[in-house]
C-alpha cells in the first residue's frame, strides 16, 4: 500500500505518458474582436518555435470560415464577442467540428458565468487576457500543453470491465476528478445524484485558484446539492452532503478524519504539481481511506488521474470511469482501463444512477455486487 503522494512519482507507469513531443508548430486559431489582444497573442505564439498562428479573427463568423479552412489544432476564443457569444460559438464548434477550445476572459470580471458555461459546453479550459500573460512566456506553454493533452492515444482497451452498477460497498467518500474538458459531464453527473450525498464529496476540477469561490458560487446556482470551496490552508474536513470543490491548482492530499470520512491539506515540496495534482491526490488516498472510498475518473483531455486511480484500485478502493466520455479529447478513462484501473465504466448518466443507489455507510454494510 502507498503511504505518502511520492509514491505516485515512483511507478512504472509515467503519471501523465501525454508529452510535448517535437514536431510540427501547433496551429492556433485566436478569436478575439480586440485588435490589441490579437497582436499581443500573436507576436508571442510567432516568436515560438511550438506554435503559429493560423488565423486571427475578429468574429464568429469568420472564426467558423477559418475553422473549415485551415483546421486549426486548438482555438484561443474570448468569451465575449460581437453578435454572438463566446458560449455561442463554443457550442457551435463542438456541434460541427470539435476543436480543442481554450477561454481567453478577463479573471477579475464581475460576471465570469459565461466563461463557465463556455466550460460546461465543452471549452477545455481558460487563459487570461491580461497584457502581462499574453506577452509572456506561460501563454504558449498552455496552449502547447493544452493542444497535446487534447491529442491522447487513441488505442482502445482490448477489455472492458462490467458497465456501471452500485459500488461494491457502502463509501464515506465519494471523489470526482475533472481535469480540462471534463467539467460538462461531472454537471450531468451530480444533476443526477441527490440533493443531499449520504458520503462527502470532494470534486477536483482544472480552475485556476483565484477564480475558485466565483466558479463555487456558480456551481452553486446550477447545482442542487451544497457546494463550498475546500480550504486548503490547514486541514479541512469532508462533511457529509456537502461537495467540496478543489482546484488543481492547488496540491492537496487526503488524510484520515475523525470519522473515516477524509481531511484536506496542502502537499509541500511535491514535484510537478500542476500536471501531477490529481495523481498525488489519490495516491494519498490510497494511503489511507481507500477501501471507504469510490473514485470517479471522469473523461478530460490528457490523462490526469490514471495512475493515481491504479494506486486507488490496487489499494482495494472503488475505481469507475466515465467511458464513453462526452469530452471528443478524453484521454484519462482509456489510460485508466488500459492500466486495468477501473471496476466500471458508465456515461455520466449510468454513474449519476449507479451512485445515486450507493448505500449509505451506517444504514447497509453488506457487499453490492456488479
């Protein structure tokens, strides 16, 4: 059994086998109706030798021409446009030609709803448009990591275990993880749950930290279970009920609470956190309250979560994946399963109405079977 997060850097399975390989410039599609931002984004992905520009547009409608012409690998699109929405065009685009998306929005804006739709509607992720990101370095890291992340293996499994069912026991913790992409079927998931968990709920999603308690209040409006935002700062505890939202950002590890039911803190000195952060989340979980424990790896661009998940399994924790997954760039749930990772497999529905039977902990401690 694993003992402490650095575990998860020792295994024989490379915790995220998607990398930036050299090859050719990723081609990158920027809609924004600044033509200051356009320039700023665009002297910096030319002074790179990973990207270029294919095209930058001003409108959805010549965003949609570009899109059909030069078939870009990932679109940098501001969330707010002329005649039509960036939530608009995002979902215009995964309908007629599923593109990896990346949200340029301002992270101070009073109403940041619409780039969390654009989210839920199967944007990957979001970028700032603040003068001092587009002109550094870190842009054209995320948007390489991003567009690579949205190019996994598409090798499939040759087995596939059983479809979703009730977890083999009654859990005190139920954990989603949700990296980029992910975020519209973990929604669908928790919409089909009750409104109040028997277990603790701790949903790990890709939002950077300072737009968490915004993202948290939105969440809030959209969801009918209570959601809060997980202090990191010290130890916090899981209550039951209650979805417990932390961001990857943030590298946090799982340790035993009063009740079985987990605690947070924040993981010092770790390696790597910003592609790690979900792998060293399980494997100290694996470490401690796994066998009280049900894993849901949801389907997300790259491959976040896999070989914590094996850790998980491997610690007799109860292991599902998203598959097939509603995200087209889904990576994790087929690294997952090619790992021989996962108990079961379900859409977010089938999960949603697997979970929602999952007996409570002190009401049945007999064994459900798939």
């Amino acid at each position: 059994m694993v003992s402490a997060p650095d575990g998860i850097f020792a295994m024989p399975v490379p915790a995220c086998p998607v990398t930036a390989e050299k090859g050719p410039p990723v081609r990158v599609l920027v809609v924004d109706a600044d033509p200051i931002v356009r320039e700023a984004i665009g002297q910096r992905l030319g002074l790179a030798a990973e990207t270029e520009v294919c095209a930058a547009v001003a409108t959805a409608e010549d965003a949609f021409d570009a899109l059909a012409t030069l078939s870009p690998d990932i679109v940098v699109l501001h969330d707010e446009l002329p005649r039509m929405s960036g939530l608009q065009v995002t979902r215009a685009i995964m309908v007629r030609r599923p593109t990896p998306i990346l949200i340029a929005m301002d992270m101070m804006a009073q109403d940041p709803d619409l780039a969390f739709e654009c989210l839920r509607s199967g944007a990957l992720g979001l970028l700032s448009r603040a003068p001092s990101y587009l002109s550094s370095p870190a842009v054209v890291e995320r948007i390489v990591a991003a567009a690579h992340a949205a190019r996994p293996s598409r090798a499939q499994p040759s087995t596939l275990p059983p479809k979703a069912a009730p977890p083999f026991r009654p859990a005190d913790l139920l954990c989603f993880l949700a990296a980029e992409g992910g975020l519209g079927a973990v929604l669908r998931l928790l919409g089909g749950m009750p409104a109040k968990p028997a277990q603790a709920v701790l949903l790990a999603v890709s939002i950077p930290a300072i737009l968490l308690a915004p993202f948290v209040a939105w969440l809030n409006d959209a969801m009918e279970q209570s959601v809060v935002v997980t202090d990191v700062s010290g130890r916090t505890t899981l209550t039951r009920g209650v979805v417990h939202v932390l961001s990857a950002s943030d590298l946090a590890q799982l340790v035993p609470g009063p009740r079985v039911v987990s605690m947070v803190r924040k993981q010092e000195g770790a390696a790597d956190p910003a592609s790690r952060s979900f792998d060293v989340l399980l494997a100290s979980l694996a470490g401690s309250v796994a066998r009280q424990s049900c894993v849901v790896l949801m389907g997300h661009a790259g491959t976040a979560g896999a070989a914590g998940l094996l850790l998980v399994h491997q610690a007799d924790g109860q292991t599902l994946a998203e598959y097939p997954s509603l995200c087209p760039f889904a990576g994790a749930p087929g690294a997952a399963l090619r790992m021989d990772a996962v108990d079961a497999i379900g859409t977010a529905d089938e999960l949603a109405e697997a979970l929602s039977r999952l007996p409570a902990p002190e009401s049945n401690s007999g064994a459900a079977c798939i």
